[in-house]
C-alpha cells in the first residue's frame, strides 16, 4: 500500500500525463512547504514504480528526465489509481475562477458536532457567493463528499471548478480548534491555509467569526493567484476580466510608475465592457495614485473620479468595485461621508472584505479620527493578515498612534509598512516622521532620502494637502517632516 507522500507523488504525474514534472514540482506537492533532500523524492518514486510494476509494463509507466524531474507515460488513470472511465463527463471550468467548499471534517469525539463543522461550511459558501467575480459550487453539489477521501483532482473535474477549501473541526471542552486549505486543485498547490482556535463560550459566535476570517484570508489569496495565473496566458487570449487581472499587481503597488502600466490594460478592458464595475474600481486607484504622487494634475483627478462614480453606478452589488471607488472619492474629493458610504455598502454585501476596513482605515488617519483608523485597521488585519494592502493598515495604524503621541507604536507601525511595500514613498515619509518625534533624527533623514528616491517631486504640503489631512496633523506632521530635511 502506497504511504501518503508517494499517492501525492503519482497524483502530481497523473495531473500531467506525457508532461514533465520537475523536482520541485513533485516535491512541493509530496512536502509542502519543506526542505527536503532529492533522495526522498528518490525513494517514494521507486515505491510508486512497484506499485505500478503490478500492471503488465507499469515499471515503465514513470520515466526519469536526468536533472530534470519525471514524466508519466503510461495508459491515462485517474488520480484514485483507477482506469478513468471515459463515458464520465468531465465539466469543463467556467470563465470565472471557481471554487468548491468540501465538507468539513469533525476530528471531535462527539460525532454531534457534525452541525458545527456543517455550519462553518454553510457560512462560508453564503458568504463567498457575495463575491461577484467568483463562481461558487453550492453545498448541495458538495455534501456528496462528506466522509470521503477524494483526490483534488477527481473534485475539480466532477464538479468542474478550480479551487477547492478543505478543512476540518475539532471541539474539545471549551476550545474548538479550525484548520482550513485553499487548493489548486489543477496543479495539486496549497495556495493558502491557517488554523483557528477559538474559545466556545457562544459556539454560534465563534462559527461566524471563523467563517469570515477564512473568506476574508481566501479572497485576496484567489486574487493573487488567478492574477498570476492569467500573467502566464497569452496576451491576445485576454477578455475584461482578465486584462483587469493583469492590472492587478501595478495598481496594487501603489505608485504613479505602475498605475502608468495598468491604465491601458483597463481602458481595453472597458471598450470591452463599458459597465464592467470593476475595471472601473482598478482604474479609479489607479488615476489616485498617479493624482497623488507624480504632480496632483487635475486630470488625474477628474479621471479617479469619474471612474469611482462609474464603478458605484455599475457596481452595486460588488463590494470591491465599492471599496476602491470609497477610497478615491474620499481620498482625491475629500468626500468622506460619500466615502463610508461606499465602504458600508461593501462591508453590507460582503462583510469580509478586508479591503473596505483597510482603506476606510486610511481615510479616518488622515481626517485624524485617530481610534477609528486603529480600530478599523486592525480589524481588516485581522481579517486579511497576508492582504496585499497589509502596508496601507500599517499606514493607518502610524496616524492613528502619532496622533495619539504613541510614536514608538507609530515608528513600528511605519517600518512594518515599509517590509510590506518597500517601494512605496508614503511609508518612508511616515516613517522619517515618526523617528523625528523619537529623536532619532540622523535615521529619519536615511527614510526622508528614500522618499525622494521613490518619488522625486516629492513635496510634504502637496501630499498632506492632496489627502485633505486634518489641519492639526498636518501641521505636526509637516513640522516632523520638515525636520527630516523632506522638501515642502
């Protein structure tokens, strides 16, 4: 009988008949996440070939490419080891990025606890089909597999989507304990997972909390990866939705240079779809950071704008499109109370989204409602704590305690953002501000000579002004900056 890492192995060459798999490919899918030496591949690839050398000829179904990896080249067979049967169907992938929740397990003694396991999943399932750009497998379809040990692979393919979530429960006393996975179920790779425990004092409670902190951690990670996957497709195969992916990684950097680069991408995908809400999101951020950061030009503006109100119009029922058009109208118009409205709008679709409490956090900083921004910051962090805009809460988490003339919090806050985002000027403008007040003056004038490398027209009165600070932090925060020899 075949162990554990080698059924692993055989499903990685099975997932690619004829294809050549390389070391560390295999080795990935068999140690997840491990450093492992190349004689263990060595090993378990030789108990996968006595196991097929039971079939006529199967010794020989496992070629090995010298210093490559290894190639399957035997009869097809699916991943459960058994000769697949051709009249199956296999369902093809939507155009959407598709997902399935598989039942939880109940690792717990009391086989009641099933309806808490069952209730995490329904939560989740609710919640992800408020993610409009997603498709969503209904628990219906997916119950089936309850008890079940089938491989990813024969998942994918019986109910036709990409992704899977996996995960199990365990409720012991008073503690419950969540693991969860986000597979790839088509290359076999983990592409998310974490584990939650919890006090049971309110099991209903802790059900929803678990379930939101697992949507809000999966969103932006299926972000991430579709993005890089649709970045390995051909240019001239790209629709809407994949040219708005495309875009993804330039506008999230947060930056004039790789706002410069998305913008043509999401022009043609809006000739494509003039109404695609989305799009218009992306390009909202993107005309804000070029606003912002190469000059304050009123076309800039106008164009952030007239995207945000473009992607509320179309996009009432997608909270991202409403994030980031929250975000613009209130950073570039100063219209905070159009802002939140935005932002509640999100949360009220989707109460997951991370990204409405992060940026809504950036909003309440600059406005100085200094525990807002900590309270809504520290929630999308807890929410999201790998998001993309990890680097934007820091900012927040940085007025919020300046304000508070927390400045050793404030400086932390300020490094964190630069490790999340080292490219972005603003962080290192937080930054030299924070080691002013902590007097250590000689070290915010390396972060203030990292501001102008970043963005050289660089001037501490436009950017306050630019995000329509609030006079009393403007007035500390430009002092502080003007002390780390940061031009006006």
């Amino acid at each position: 009988m075949l162990g554990s890492r080698a059924v692993a192995l055989l499903g990685a060459l099975l997932r690619n008949p004829g294809a050549p798999v390389s070391k560390g490919a295999l080795i990935e899918a068999a140690w997840p996440g491990l450093a492992v030496e190349d004689s263990n591949l060595t090993v378990q690839i030789a108990a996968v070939r006595r196991a097929l050398a039971q079939c006529a000829g199967g010794h020989d179904w496992i070629e090995t490419l010298p210093r490559r990896g290894y190639r399957y080249v035997g009869p097809t067979i699916s991943p459960s080891g058994n000769r697949r049967d051709d009249r199956l169907p296999i369902r093809a992938l939507p155009e959407k990025p598709s997902v399935a929740v598989l039942p939880f397990q109940n690792l717990s003694d009391d086989p009641a606890q099933d309806y808490f396991a069952d209730g995490v999943v329904d939560d989740i399932v609710i919640g992800l089909a408020r993610i409009k750009w997603l498709f969503v497998i209904g628990r219906g379809s997916t119950s089936a597999y309850k008890g079940l040990a089938a491989p990813s692979g024969r998942v994918s393919r019986d109910l036709g989507v990409r992704y899977l979530l996996e995960g199990s429960v365990r409720k012991l006393a008073d503690r419950v304990r969540i693991t969860a996975q986000l597979v790839d179920a088509i290359s076999g790779v983990q592409l998310w997972g974490d584990r939650y425990d919890r006090c049971a004092v309110d099991i209903f409670a802790v059900q929803d909390e678990i379930a939101l902190a697992v949507l809000g951690a999966m969103e932006p990670s299926l972000l991430r990866a579709e993005g890089e996957r649709v970045m390995r497709k051909r240019p001239e195969n790209l629709d809407a939705y994949d040219l708005v992916l495309q875009a993804q990684s330039d506008i999230y950097s947060g930056m004039p240079a790789g706002s410069k680069k998305a913008i043509p991408l999401l022009d043609r995908a809006l000739t494509l779809d003039p109404n695609y809400a989305l799009a218009h999101g992306f390009a909202a951020m993107a005309y804000h950071n070029k606003y912002l950061r190469d000059g304050l030009a009123p076309d800039d503006l106008k164009a952030s704008i007239r995207h945000a109100e473009a992607a509320i119009m179309h996009g009432r029922d997608d909270a991202m499109a409403l994030t980031f058009a929250g975000f613009s109208i209130g950073m570039d118009l100063h219209d905070r109370a159009a802002a939140f409205a935005a932002f509640e709008a999100a949360l009220e679709i989707s109460p997951s989204t991370a990204l409405a409490y992060i940026l809504g956090s950036v909003n309440f900083g600059w406005i100085g409602e200094a525990q807002r921004a900590i309270e809504w910051a520290e929630r999308g962090l807890r929410l999201s704590p790998l998001d993309p805009w990890v680097f934007a809460a820091q900012h927040s988490l940085m007025l919020g305690n300046f304000q508070l003339q927390r400045y050793d919090l404030a400086a932390k806050a300020a490094y964190k953002a630069v490790q999340c985002n080292p490219g972005h000027s603003i962080s290192y403008m937080l930054l030299a501000a924070a080691l002013v007040k902590l007097d250590r003056t000689e070290e915010a004038k390396v972060a203030a000579v990292r501001v102008i490398e970043l963005q050289p027209g660089f001037r501490y009165l436009r950017q306050l002004a630019g995000v329509g600070c609030a006079p009393d932090l403007a007035v500390t925060l430009g002092e502080a900056s003007d002390a780390a020899g940061l031009p006006g």
